[in-house]
C-alpha cells in the first residue's frame, strides 16, 4: 500500500495518540491473552510506519493480513467517531483535513483487502 508523506505524518499521528485507549478497548473486548495478540498486530503496524525515509514522497508500507485487518478495524471506528465529533460541535467533517486523509487511507486498505480477496 503506497502512502504519502502527509498521509503516514497523519496516520502514525492518530495511531499514536489512541494507543492507550486502544489497548484499554482490546483489553475490555477480548480479555487479557487475545488483547496482548491484537495490541502486538497495532504495535507492528505502528513500528512499520514510523521507519519510513523522509526523502521520499511516496512510502510502500508492506502489512499482512492481520495488520490490514487492524489497520482497517483502527480507521473505520476512527473516522466514524471524527464524524460525530464533528456533527457534535456542527462542523462539516468534510472541511477537516484529519478525515480525509484518514477516509483516504481506509479507502486503500479496503483496496488492498479486496486484491487479497481475489
């Protein structure tokens, strides 16, 4: 899956912030074993896009079938609560530039998840 600068800046951004509650929700979903399994899944996907070259415009992020799993699970709860963050408050989430490049990037995983399938 190819990511650009803005688009990784973002997404290692958001998944950075959220890994505590994150880990509280796995944790509170699935208990103590299969949580640890599933936080390991998010940490990977975050060791892996956090060692990217700064240099290049465009970043090929290689993630299994567990991470695009995560990845997708992360970014459609994500933007879904975005949208009603923003409805709260009355603000168009299509003004927000957070939501779209995080709507873009579920919109990539899902493509990736789709090739896999077939």
């Amino acid at each position: 899956m190819e990511l650009t600068n803005d688009e990784l800046a973002m997404l290692i951004l958001h998944m950075s912030i959220m890994r505590k509650e994150i880990k509280k929700a796995l944790k509170r979903n699935y208990g103590f074993f299969e949580a640890k399994k599933k936080m390991n899944v998010y940490d990977s996907i975050l060791d892996k896009i956090t060692s990217f070259n700064e240099k290049k415009t465009l970043h090929d992020i290689a993630l299994d079938d567990e991470e695009l799993s995560m990845l997708h699970a992360f970014l459609s709860s994500y933007t879904v609560e975005i949208e009603r963050q923003a409805q709260k408050e009355n603000m168009n989430v299509e003004n927000s530039e957070v939501f779209q490049l995080l709507s873009h990037i579920l919109s990539k995983v899902e493509g990736m998840q789709i090739a896999k399938m077939h």
